[in-house]
C-alpha cells in the first residue's frame, strides 16, 4: 500500500489501539530493531498516556546541502526512540480536514538516539590530498530532544518531525570543540514527505511516503506494527548558523572556516535528503501491552 493517503485509517486504529486480523508475518517481524526502545523511562510509565511506543528509522542515502557545498550520506543514519501521546491528546489537522497524532519523544538509552559515521567534507579551495588534514570530517550529534513527530504526515506537506542537530567538524588544525550550529543554536531539520515551501533562492521539492504496512500482533497483543520502506523525507528552508569553538585555541579559526563554508547560510540556501529510508513503528494503548509483545516477537 502506498503511505500517502491512509492517514485516516491507521490514524483509527491508532486511537482505539486495536489489532486488525492477524496477518502472515513472522512473529517479531514487524518489531525488528526496537531494542533500544527506551521502556524504562518514567515517561512511558505515566499511566496518563494514551498511547506509547517504540521507532527505529535507517537512512541509507541521500545527502545534505550547505551552502554550495553538497555532501552524500555514504553510510547509514540510524534514529531510534520511545513515543508518547499525552493526555492532552495533541493532533495536527491537515489541509484535506484529516487529523494525526502528534506525538512527544523519549531519548534511546546510552546515546543512541541518532546513530551516524562522520561525513568526510572538501573544504572549497584546497585540494584533497590527506583526509582529516585538507578535510573535515563532520559529526553529526543530537543538539536537543526530537519533536512534533507525526508519522502520519506521510505524503502530506507537513514535516515528519523535527530533529535539531550540530556538526562537530574534526580536522588537525580544529581542536576538539570545533562545531556548526550547537544546543542553543541547532541547524533545525523538519523534513516532509511531501512538497516543501522554501524561500528563494531554493524551489520546492517533494519527497516520497514510501510504502506502508500495518500489521496486527501475531500473539493477539494490542500493540500494533507498522513499517514504512523506501521513503524519502526532504528538507530545504531551514538556515545554517555560524562556526563556533575551532581552533587549537578555540575560536580562532571560526572566521576562517565561516568563510570557507559561506555561514551563516540563510534559509533557501540549503538542502537535506534523508533517502531509502526504513522505519519502523510500534504503538500500544498500553506500556504493559507494549512490553509483553515485544518480549513475545
């Protein structure tokens, strides 16, 4: 099934938390790389939720823009936490007059909410000829906890969720502090699987909802699986801000390096693509439930 019109549909099942006719699925199937789900937290404890869950999703292409600089995604992204939908009940309503939950998050335990290989960067103007000397490799790390998460918003123009980020720039020359963007002031990726609104100089550009599969617990728990295989998320109208703490004495390469790059790099100048991307979601009315399916798959 194609992901971007099912929103009312799962969004149902979702609100009742109740198991469809099991489906030909080796048990645990759709639950596969959930083990970092954070079940312990206080948060999913609260008896007050709605809902909870677990998600894992693997990014296995694409690519990220700053500026005029363009580096590809040569290895996986892998983001992994908890979910809950809190008592209050927020929704997002979408232009067609459906609505989707929107849902609050939950760190995966020990650091492993975003998973990523540094990204090797050619630095503009100098030739690359020793990796880590006349280049920069960027580490990707979380800058603050991820938000507004809708999996509902496949295919629709609203984002996914939103994952703040910095990049830690590790070269020789650059020290040990060296970063774009950092907790106070994170580049800001809302990517969609639908059209994206940019300002200029940036046009919009659409991803893609992938496909979609709900499958009912095989041991007749309430939790419900659902995988979304082959999307695309874009994101093309968040800014850049600039360099801060490079050097061996920290700061004093900052200028230099926000003139390599051209930062701070406003919005409609930048781009990012989170392609081939995997996810998989688990979601009960019940931590307990929750707990017993996953231990069952």
């Amino acid at each position: 099934m194609r992901a971007s019109r099912l929103t009312s549909i799962l969004a149902s099942l979702l609100l009742i938390g109740a198991a469809a006719p099991a489906q030909a699925a080796a048990p645990g199937g759709a639950y596969a790389g959930l083990d970092e789900c954070p079940l312990n937290s206080a948060v999913l404890m609260d008896p007050t939720n709605l809902q909870v869950g677990c998600v894992r999703s693997v990014t296995n292409g694409g690519s990220i823009t700053i500026g005029s600089t363009t580096v590809a995604f040569d290895s996986p992204i892998t983001v992994q936490f908890g979910i809950y939908w809190p008592k209050s009940a927020p929704v997002r309503e979408f232009p067609d007059g459906s609505v989707a939950n929107v849902y609050s998050t939950v760190l995966a335990p020990g650091g492993k909410t975003l998973v990523a290989r540094p990204l090797e960067v050619t630095v503009p103007g100098i030739i690359n000829f020793l990796p880590g000397v006349t280049s920069v490799f960027a580490q990707v790390e979380l800058a603050g906890p991820i938000t507004d998460f809708i999996p509902l918003a496949t295919g629709v123009n609203t984002p996914v969720f939103v994952l703040p980020v910095k990049l830690k720039l590790k070269n020789a020359l650059f020290g040990n502090r060296c970063y774009i963007g950092s907790d106070t002031s994170p580049i800001r990726f809302q990517p969609t699987t639908g059209t994206t609104s940019p300002p200029a100089p940036n046009t919009p550009v659409t991803g893609d909802p992938g496909t979609l599969d709900i499958v009912a617990d095989p041991n007749g728990y309430q939790t419900l699986g659902v995988g979304i295989t082959g999307a695309s998320l874009v994101d093309n109208a968040y800014a850049v801000p600039k360099a801060n703490g490079c050097g061996l004495i920290p700061g004093s390469l900052d200028p230099l390096i926000n003139l390599a790059f051209g930062l701070p790099s406003a919005a409609g100048r930048n781009a990012v693509t989170f392609g081939a991307n995997d996810t998989a979601l688990a979601v009960s009315p019940s931590l307990d439930d929750l707990e017993q399916a996953l231990a069952a798959s």
